[in-house]
C-alpha cells in the first residue's frame, strides 16, 4: 500500500509539473530576429491596411516566440500603443485631425477606458479555452468585415447627430472591452463605427481611432501588469517588436500608392484565417 501511496504522490508530481511547463524560451539572438521581422512585417502590412496591426501579431506571438496567450494579450497592448501613438502624432501633424474632433473623441475615451480596464479583468477570469474561443470569435468577425468592405461600397453618413456624444462613449466602451481582453487596438471595430455612425471620412476615423486607443491600451497594460504577467522578457519582445513595426509603419508609404487594397486586404485575411484555424485546433 506504502509503494503505491508513494508511485501516485510521484506520478502527480509529474504531471503537475507538467502542467506548468511552458515553451522552451528561443535563444536570445533568435528571438530579437523573430521579434524584429514579425514587428516589420506586421508594420508594414498594417500600415498599408490602415490598423494597428494587433491582429496580425497573433500568430507571431503565439506559434512563432511560444508567448502564453495572457501574456501575448498584455505584450500586444504594449506594442500597439507604440505604434498608435506614433501614428496618431504623423497623422495630426499631416493635418488629419481638428479641434472640433475633440469632444467625440473624449466622450469615446472615457468610455474606452472603462471597457478597457474590465476587458483586462475578464481576460484573467476566464480560462485560457474560452480566452482562445472568444480570439477565434473575433478575428472571424474581423475577417467578416473585411470581405464585407471588399464587396460593398458605402459613403459614411451621420446616422444619430442629437445623440453623438453618448453614443460614443457607448460605443467606446464595447470596443474597449474587446481591446482589454484580446490585446488589440480596436480600430477594425472603431473605424467602422466612426464613419457609418458618425460620418467621419475614413482618414479622419483612423485618426480619431488612434487617438482613443493609446489611453484605452495604457489602461489596459497597467490592468494586466497588475496581474503580474509582464515581465523582462514580455518588455523585450515589445520594444523590438515595437521598433520594426515603426520601420514597418514607415516603409507602407513607398509602397501605399503602388499596391492595390485587394492585394492588401488579401493578405491580411489569409494571416488571420491561418491564426483562426490555429486557434480552434489548439482546443482539440
């Protein structure tokens, strides 16, 4: 009875400690140049598309660097704000956007940062199952989206003018939940909403967009950081990764004009197909 008492106590211990193995780390060399060729790609793809790239940092986080999926959420958060907050200065110096932008841009803020902090807190309360089910859900509805843009052609209209300002901090609010919990930006849903809702051109929107989503990602970075998921390797990974998305963001200029949005848009639903499938078979 003795030696079997003693073979269970080992064979648990096993696969606890099994339980709580994690990805071999890559070398420190390999991984700054997975890090800073994903930040590239994803920068440069991201700025012809006109978002943040969050989405498309995914599947490098996840199947190529090994990050666990919580702390691929929190390290995402960093390197958009990064990257949005970059784009946000070149886009208002390029005159995109006004002082009478400010006040529906605040009223979406204070929303977003509310959805922002409580996307944070159900991201760690949730199991890694359903975290990895809701990331599936939307990125689908971001591929969705995408093929709906590709096919139908809509001029933005201001739907609700009397109720602009608290319709925005609604709104600011669902998105910022999605952004707390996912790690992405939120401009694929916001952009949307900015120009079929409110009527904003479509650069103007992504100005806006960008604008809300640097204090929203803060919030949400701080949240999860409290969690204690972000460590020296998580600040690594973000300001290399943060440091070729730049370059990226930069290179999408020469070729914005030259690439048709088909070609574009065609890449992007493929990395996030892939990202989908992977996700779903993770859960087998």
């Amino acid at each position: 009875m003795g030696i079997r008492a003693s073979f269970t106590r080992t064979i648990s211990k096993q696969i606890l400690r099994a339980e709580h193995q994690t990805l071999k780390p890559e070398s420190p060399a390999r991984e700054s140049a997975i890090s800073l060729g994903a930040g590239l790609f994803t920068g440069l793809v991201a700025g012809l598309v006109g978002l943040g790239g969050a989405e498309l940092r995914i599947p490098f986080l996840l199947y190529a660097l090994g990050v666990p999926v919580r702390e691929m959420v929190a390290l995402n958060l960093i390197v958009s704000l990064v990257t949005s907050g970059s784009s946000f200065l070149v886009r208002w110096q390029s005159g995109l956007f006004a002082v009478e932008d400010m006040s529906l841009s605040l009223s979406m803020v204070a929303g977003s940062l509310f959805g922002g902090y409580f996307g944070a807190v159900i991201s760690h309360r949730v199991s890694i199952k359903r975290l990895k089910i809701f990331l599936a859900v939307i990125l689908s509805i971001v591929i969705a989206r995408i093929l709906f843009e590709m096919v139908a052609e809509n001029d933005p209209t201001r739907v609700f003018p009397s109720f602009e300002l608290p319709l925005a901090a609604v709104f600011g609010f669902l998105v910022g939940l999605v952004a707390g919990a996912t790690g992405v930006a939120g401009g694929e849903y916001r952009i949307p909403i900015l120009m079929y809702l409110f009527g904003y051109p479509i650069k103007i929107a992504g100005t806006i967009s960008q604008l809300v989503s640097i204090p929203t990602m803060a919030m949400s970075a701080s949240k999860h950081n409290s969690y204690g998921v972000i460590g020296k390797r998580t600040i690594r990974i973000a300001l290399i990764m943060g440091i070729g998305s730049l370059l990226g963001v930069l290179l999408s200029g020469i070729f914005l004009l030259q690439i048709p949005d088909i070609y574009i848009n065609g890449i992007f639903i493929i990395i996030l197909s892939y990202t989908v499938f992977k996700l779903l078979r993770d859960l087998r």
